[in-house]
C-alpha cells in the first residue's frame, strides 16, 4: 500500500484505496464478475451497469490500475513539465529573450503530478463505482473456487461471467550485472542518464527526461538485420546530448528467450 507522501497522496488513496472501506455483503448471484480495477476492467463495470446487469469489481490494490497511479497520468503529467521546460530552453529559436537559464525543480514537478494524478482520482473511485454506478466494490486479491464461483477473503460471489482484467507486472530481464547495477520501473526517478530497455511505454519516460535535457539511450528488443540499420541511422541522426538509440541484438537476446 501506497503511504501518503503528502496532501495528493491522501487524497488519492482516499479515492482509489480507502483505508475504512468494508467489502459489501454479495448478492446471490452477479451477471459480471470483474477482476482488476485498471482501465479495462473499470470500463468494463460501468458499461455492464450502465445497461442494467448486477456488478461485482475486485481489485488488490488500488482502483485505476497502472494508467492512473504509475503509468499514464503520471506520465502525461510529467512530459507537460518537459515541454515547458524544452520551450523555456529553445525560447531563443523564436526571439524570446530569457535572462536567466532556467532549471527544474523535480520534486516540484512531482508535486504537480501528484496533484493531476489526485485531482483526476475521483473518476476511479470507490465511492463512484459504488454509489453513482452502483457496482459492488471489493478490495482483496481474490481466486476462483469453482467455474462460476470466486473467493475474495471470507466471501464467496457467485457469478454468470467473468473479466479477467488483471493487467501485468515489469519483468526484469536476465542480463547479466543487471541486480548488481540496480534498476528502476517507475516515474519516481531523476537520472541524468538513463538507458531504456523497452520499445513500447518505455519510450514516455524516455521523451520527458530528453525534455528536459537528460541524456538517454532506448535499447530496443527487435531490432535485427534491416531493423537495426535503420535504429544505427537514428543513432547517427540524434543530438548526443538528447539522447540516443542503440542496436544491441546480443543483450536483447534473453528477452527473446523469456517471451518464446
């Protein structure tokens, strides 16, 4: 559980994860079990109540999944600090005159995003899905004991369906040195250099630190034969202080074994 860091924080967990929230008692039989409270599985509650259908939501951990609390919010609200600050950088470029370079204070920046992130939380609360969409929320981490029947702590919800929308975790590919090195998978960091194993969201990451005048490097997983040519020709053509592109097959390669 997130501990509250400040103001947004509470807030947010107030929304999303309430510490005095009590698991409704289950109806006799539900039309839709959803498993996982991020964007799939939150679209899929309010469309099947919208349209009449009883409602059962269980989720682990906090309501709004990845896209709210680590993942799109987050990032959206950070890359707008990145273009202000490439703005105020290039401001020269349009006959803007700044007297003096500007800086960026991150733990500003991440106040912000806290706040976006807090303001933004009560679309995905517990308190609208239960009340204004009247679904029933349980926060638990919930199994199935049978094809029409799931547990989450002591209750048991029988069901007519079922969404299984539980999302995915960061996994840590088996590079060697790399638990020696140390890594990180979220926006709760500030490198001045930052290589990025990825090719899919990675790469938002990757624009908000170029933005703001840190140097990276996205190492993608699949890049051979033309592929990589093409990545060597975008790492020529990259200003060496925004970062780079790197071809590099070989440690992409136990990636490749964990994905067959």
């Amino acid at each position: 559980m997130t501990k509250p860091q400040d103001e947004f924080d509470a807030a947010l967990l107030a929304n999303v994860q309430p510490a005095d929230w009590q698991n409704p008692r289950p109806a006799a039989r539900y039309d839709l079990v959803v498993l996982g409270a991020g964007t799939a599985g939150l679209v899929s509650a309010a469309g099947a109540a919208g349209v009449g259908a009883k409602v059962a939501l269980i989720e682990g951990e906090k309501l709004g999944g990845d896209c709210l609390n680590v993942g799109c919010v987050p990032s959206k609200a950070l890359l707008r600090s990145a273009h202000v600050a490439a703005e105020v950088r290039d401001a020269g470029r349009f006959g803007i005159r700044v007297a003096e370079r500007a800086t960026v204070d991150f733990p500003e920046v991440m106040r912000r995003m806290r706040a976006v992130r807090a303001g933004i939380s009560s679309a995905d609360s517990v308190s609208r899905f239960s009340g204004e969409l009247g679904v029933d929320v349980f926060l638990g981490h919930a199994r199935f004991s049978g094809p029409a029947q799931i547990e989450v702590g002591d209750a048991s919800l029988n069901f007519k369906r079922a969404v299984i929308a539980t999302g995915a975790r960061p996994v840590a590919p088996s590079i060697p040195g790399l638990d020696e090195t140390g890594y990180l998978t979220g926006p709760e960091s500030n490198p001045k250099w930052h290589p990025l194993v990825n090719n899919g969201k990675g790469k938002l990451p990757g624009m908000r630190w170029n933005r703001r005048g840190h140097t990276n490097s996205l190492i993608p997983f699949f890049a051979k034969g033309a592929g990589a040519k093409r990545y060597l020709e975008l790492a020529d053509e990259t200003d060496p202080k925004r970062g780079a592109v790197i071809d590099n097959t070989e440690l992409a390669k136990p990636v490749f074994e964990m994905m067959r």
